[in-house]
C-alpha cells in the first residue's frame, strides 16, 4: 500500500489538463517499458475534462492507441449507447476521435446485453474477462493496471462503492453488481477494492467546492467502508488531484507549497 501523494492546481481546468499530460507521460513510458499498456477509466465531470484535455493534447499522438488496453472502475446499468453511460461519455470525449482497438475497449456490459437485467451476472462476465486479461505475472485474477483513475464522490465514493454498501465491503470478488445506491441509476456495476488495488497506480481526482469535505474525511484516517475513497491504493503510487476549492479543507501542511 503507498502513502497518498497530493497535487493541488490552481483550478479545475488548469487540474484535467495537468492529469491528461501525466496520464500520456505514463503511457507512453509502460509501453516502452512492457510493449502495452492498461488504464481504468472514469465517468464523471473530471474524468470527462481529463478525457477532453488528453484528446485537444498534441502530445496525444505520443501514445500508440492500438496497443492501448482500456477498462472501466464502474458502470451505469443502462442500455447501450446511454448518454449517462460512462463508455458513451468517454467515446464522445475521445475515443471516437483517436485510433484504439475496439477489441481493447473493454466496457463493462450494459442492461440490454447478454445478461439482461441481471446486474450480478454482467458484474460476474467482467470480472471473467479481467481474469483471463491477467498473466501469471499478475499474480491475481485482474491485470496489474498501470493508471487506474477514480472520481471521488461529495459522499467519499468512488467507483460505485458507496458508503455503508455492501459493495465497499467486498473482499474475495473482483466485480460486484451494485443495488440502490443513493445516486440514480440505482443499478450499476463496480470493481471492489480489492480490484482497484491491484493497480501500479490508482488517481484520485477531485475538484470543486462540493467535493472539499469528501476530500477532507478520506485523507484525515477515515475507515473505508465509512468513507470508501479512503481505501482506494496503488501498489506503487497513490495519487490524488485536486483543484484548491476541493484542498480548501486541508491543512496546508498535507501538500507541498510548490503545487501549481
């Protein structure tokens, strides 16, 4: 488990194009280093913006997409094609514009697929697929993502764990089907920690106002499964982002002057 590491921008827009530089610069150093990548995505509005700002980058040309592996921290259980789909979001963001392998887009399935309406049977497909992506190097039944990327929540969650949900309290399975959480779509699909954990790298990206009391609560001790992105560690680096509106409630001492 890493210690959290902060970086602080000034604001939000200063903050997704900051994280979408890093982001190439951490691709493109796992792919010369091991051929390929692998990165979890996030929805939200600062998973968007950083998808946005990686997308408007010259620098983007730097990654080469088709050998690129994509997935996803979680899922809303809509139909295809959603505009509240998380997948939806990040074509529109940038994968209808840059040229991945659609077999290495690995979106999590949606509720007019295979499985139907049954979120747990979906929640079970993915977590086959993210074991038969994993190696013997893995030592695990999900790859060992280079970046894997979580919005932080006004409430602590990440992903679609929630607090007090049984989600946030799983700890053999790797996907889980999520049943009434408190923000709409009630149903979705989530990795658990455990998954989320085996990641070189997991960000945690957090901006604005409303998200500063969350951002407070997870970094001052918070248990997990009261606060949920307090469980959230990379092997290797734990990193949260954040523009000063969601810093505003920490003591400075907690990150370095330099912060742009």
């Amino acid at each position: 488990m890493s210690a959290p590491q902060l970086v602080v921008h000034r604001d939000k827009e200063l903050m997704a194009q900051a994280a979408a530089a890093r982001l190439i610069t951490r691709i493109v150093d796992a792919q010369a280093a091991r051929g390929s990548a692998s990165v979890v995505l996030t929805g939200g509005r600062n998973g968007n913006a950083l998808l946005a700002a990686l997308g408007a980058s010259s620098a983007r040309d730097a990654i080469d997409w088709p050998r690129l592996d994509l997935w996803w921290g979680d899922e809303r259980f809509l139909p295809e094609g959603d505009p509240e789909r998380n997948v939806t979001q990040a074509r529109e963001a940038l994968l209808d514009s840059v040229p991945v392998d659609p077999a290495r887009v690995h979106a999590m399935p949606a509720s007019n697929g295979p499985y139907g309406s049954e979120a747990d049977a979906a929640a079970a497909a993915y977590a086959a697929e993210l074991a038969a992506a994993a190696g013997p190097e893995d030592h695990g039944p999900v790859p060992t993502f280079d970046v894997l990327m979580l919005g932080v929540g006004p409430d602590t969650h990440v992903a679609s764990l929630f607090p007090e949900l049984p989600g946030v309290r799983e700890s053999s399975r790797t996907v889980v089907g999520v049943h009434g959480a408190p923000k709409p779509p009630p149903t979705r699909i989530s990795l658990t920690l455990p998954a989320i954990r085996a990641a070189r790298e997991v960000w945690l990206l957090a901006a604005g106002e409303d998200k500063a009391k969350a951002v407070t609560i997870a970094l001052s001790g918070a248990g997990e499964v009261q606060a949920p992105a307090a469980g959230a560690h990379g092997r290797s680096r734990t990193l949260w982002l954040l523009d000063a509106a969601a810093a505003s409630g920490l003591p400075r001492g907690l990150y370095p002057p330099a912060s742009p």
